[in-house]
C-alpha cells in the first residue's frame, strides 16, 4: 500500500450532497494537506500592496481547511484567524500553531463566523467560496471588515485540457468521481464571483501555478478530492490501476506536472 493511502479513511457524510461540504473531506485530511497545490507567494505581494496591508493587519482566512493559505500569511508575520467546520482539517489547521503562534483557530461557518464585528483588515476565501450561502456570507464578511477593508477570493483553478496529460487527466475524474460533474456545476464562473462583490468593483490577477508530482503524490491529488472514490468503494481498486497507467504514459524523470491558474479575486464589499 503506497503511503498516501494510509492518509485516507473511508470519509464520513454524504457524498451526493454537496450542501454539507465539511463532511465531505473527513477521513482525507492529510491527504489534502500534503497534495493539494499550495498558493504562490505572489498572491500575498498583490495583496500587501493593493489593499494596503500593514504589520499590524488582521485576516479572517474563511474556510481554512488544513491552512494551506494561511500558512502563507502566517509566514510573513501577520495575524490570522482561521475559521473552518470541519474537526479534522481544523485539527490540521492548528498545528501551525507551534510554528505560527499568532494563528487562531475557530469552529464556526462562513455565513455565521461568530468573529467580531469591524475587527479585521482582510477576508480571505480559498478554494471554497462556491460552497457558501453566497448572500449570508457577504452580509457576514462585510459585518467582520473594519470600514475600508478588503475580501480576496483565491482559486487554484486547474487546468483542464490542451495537452494528452491533462485531457487524460480530466477524464479520469469523470470515469471515477462519484459526483464529479454535480461538484464541477456549483463551481462559480467569474461573472458569480464578481456578482458576490457587486456593487463594489472586483479586481483580478492571475498567476500561473504547477505541481511535479510522483506517483504517490498524483494518487494523493486525486484522492483529495470530494467526489473521489475512497478506499473500501467498489471501484477504488479500478482506479488506483488507472491513475498508475496515467503517470506512466506521461511521466518524465519519475514525476507528471500538474497545471494551474491561481487566480485572485478582490474588492471592498461597501
């Protein structure tokens, strides 16, 4: 059994719904932690200077998961709170707290984050803002923002198709992912993120981002997602064979390269 596996239980909630999305990582956590593409360092830059952040700035990381972009800021030096449901990727998150100790972790929802109101510089959103009550949530991140403050939704968006790796790749995950297509309809397009901060002006920048993965780690990737067969489905056997005939028609010096735009999305929401 490659390492990886080890990672994974058998998941816990139900995978056909995607309105219950903390459920929905339980038993992969480290999994997600270790495979999932980490947020470009540019993304913080862009941030420092458009929306003016200070030493002294505060930022509400909404959705943490396992603190894949908090670690970020917390490398920089700032201060984060990191709200995330979820028991297991919140346990995760708090680990970073022996290196880190100016992270707080919080057990609460987007749409009701219980964090106190005008006490933050920066709302950040990674990777999950198209699980939220996209209304309720900006009412609440608007409440946490102090006057003048700032909310920037990130997205690893992975690409899709233009080469036979990354063609293939896509179509695995249609082959395999339990829900693949349900979770794939709730993603939000560009015109929904910039609605989410309407009236206020939505600002984006994109930077290109890339994962070299061995095979554990391509497996790992895989398996870290939501609509993802878990060890003890029926077809999880199927397609670990598969992802192995996948890195070995493209891999080059033991490793594939994944692909993505890390795209950040920012405004005021006045």
């Amino acid at each position: 059994m490659s390492g990886w596996r080890k990672l994974c239980g058998t998941g816990g909630g139900t995978l056909t719904d995607t309105q219950h999305f903390p459920d929905r990582f339980t038993g992969c956590v480290e999994s997600y932690r270790q495979f999932r593409p980490r947020y470009p360092d540019a993304v913080v830059t862009l941030l420092e200077k458009e929306c003016r952040l200070t030493a002294d700035s505060v930022i509400a990381d909404i959705a943490a998961g396992t603190g894949l972009l908090a670690e970020v800021f917390l490398a920089r030096g700032y201060e984060v709170v990191a709200v995330e449901p979820n028991a297991e990727m919140r346990a995760a998150c708090e680990t970073l707290t022996e290196r880190f100790p100016q992270l707080r972790c919080v057990d609460s929802a987007a749409e009701a984050t219980g964090l106190k109101a005008h006490a933050f510089d920066l709302v950040t959103v990674a990777q999950a803002l198209h699980w939220f009550d996209l209304e309720r949530a900006r009412d609440e991140f608007a409440r946490v923002l102090r006057p003048g403050g700032w909310c920037a939704v990130i997205y690893n968006e992975r690409r899709i198709g233009g080469d036979g790796f990354h063609d293939d790749y896509e179509e695995l995950l249609r082959e395999f992912g339990i829900d693949y297509e349900v979770v794939q309809r709730q993603h939000l397009t560009v015109e929904k993120i910039e609605g989410f901060f309407a009236p206020s002006e939505m600002r984006r920048v994109i930077f290109p981002n890339a994962q070299l993965l061995s095979l554990e780690a391509l497996e790992g990737r895989i398996v870290s997602s939501s609509y993802i067969p878990k060890p003890g489905h029926a077809r999880y056997a199927e397609m670990c064979d598969a992802i192995a005939v996948l890195f070995e028609k493209y891999q080059k010096d033991g490793v594939v390269r994944l692909e993505y735009e890390c795209a950040v999305s920012y405004g005021r929401l006045g």
